[in-house]
C-alpha cells in the first residue's frame, strides 16, 4: 500500500528572529527597485497597487496591512511576521522567505511560484486558488489553513506539514509527497501524479477517494 508510509520526525520550526524596539514605519508606497527596510514595525496601511523588484525586508512586523494586488518579484522576507494582513493577488514569484510567521492573514490568488520558502509557518490564513508551482520548500507549516484549489505543481517539499487544512482541489501533480502526512486534513479531490504518491500518509477515507481519482474501482465483496 502506497499510502500507509509512517512521516519522518521533522525538526521544529525556526521563528522570525525580531529584536525589540522596533520603529514605527509609514510606507506609503515603494516604488524603487531593490530597496532594503529593516527593524520596522508597519500598521494599518493599504499599499497601491504598484510593481518593485528585489525589495528587501529585513526583521519586520506588519499588521493590518494591505498587500492588495501589489507585485513584488524577486522580493526577500527574513525574519518577518505578517498579522491579519491583505495578500490577495500578490506577485510575491522568485521570493526568497526565510523565518516567516504568517497568521490570520488572506492570500487569495497570490503568486509564489518559484519561491524558495525556510522556516515558513503559515497559521488559519485563507490561501484558496494560490500558486506554489516550481517553489522549494524546506521546514514549512501549513496549520488550520484553507487552500482550495491551491497549486503545488512541481513543488519540491522537505519538512512540509499540512496540519488541519481544507485542501479539495489542491494541484500536486509532479510533485514528490513521500514524508507529507495529509491525514488530519480534508479534500474531496486532489490532482497527484501517481509515481510521486509513495510515503504519502493519509487516512484509510482519504486512501479511497484517491484510489477514484486514480481510476481504481472499489468494490467490497
């Protein structure tokens, strides 16, 4: 059986390294390329939609703020927390993420194909309909998260959790899932390749709803 693999131990997550006394920032808009904000704390703003490339944060908190539409390609995120923000329709592709807590926050239809992601959590986010397609992944959490419809496709995954997420629909075709536990999640559907299954865990439900996808009919004597 394809689907009964017990998950590897996974060491603990790093969380953002973020000194105290944090300024007070008002970033309005950012319109140059490859600017660098560090040691900042963002509240209650609304960005423009706009595009810049290779901006970087750098140990930064935001909270209440509006990503909305806003195309940051090639963008690095260390040590960053993001609270109940607005990342609907970013472009966040080729980002670079690293020691990132986003919690409570909506990412509906974002971009971040092609990032590479380390010590990312992501805690009761809606991410419905985004993209992770051609992204690197490493000690990353999904936890409570809805990602209906979300692309992974050709995703490559080291230490992935998803852990209590809504996942129908979910695209990881071409994707390796040997290590990744989905059985404290649900879905009716997903789009999987099936030589990339083995040391997938699920539960002996979601075991049966794959086999359909798969083609296989199921009959009990």
């Amino acid at each position: 059986m394809i689907m009964t693999k017990k998950s590897k131990s996974k060491s603990k997550i790093e969380k953002p390294r973020i000194n105290d006394g944090l300024l007070s920032m008002d970033l309005q808009e950012i319109i140059n390329d490859e600017e660098e904000y560090s040691s900042g704390e963002v509240n209650d703003l609304h960005f423009r939609p706009h595009s810049a490339d290779k901006i970087r944060f750098d140990q930064m908190v935001f909270r209440h703020v509006s990503f909305e539409n806003v195309q940051f390609r090639n963008v690095e995120f260390t040590d960053v927390i993001f609270e109940k923000c607005n990342l609907s329709n970013v472009d966040f592709s080729d980002a670079i993420i690293h020691r990132v807590e986003v919690n409570q926050s909506k990412l509906t239809g974002g971009n971040l194909s092609g990032a590479t992601l380390r010590n990312v959590s992501f805690h009761n986010c809606v991410a419905n309909y985004s993209t992770f397609g051609f992204s690197d992944s490493k000690q990353v959490a999904f936890k409570e998260t809805s990602l209906i419809e979300t692309d992974f496709y050709e995703s490559t995954f080291k230490n992935v959790a998803f852990k209590s997420c809504r996942m129908d629909g979910c695209n990881f075709a071409e994707t390796s899932l040997d290590g990744i536990d989905l059985s404290s999640s649900s879905f009716d559907s997903l789009i999987v390749s099936l030589d990339k299954l083995t040391g997938c865990t699920v539960t002996s439900e979601q075991a049966i709803g794959l086999s359909k996808i798969l083609g296989l009919n199921i009959k009990d004597e």
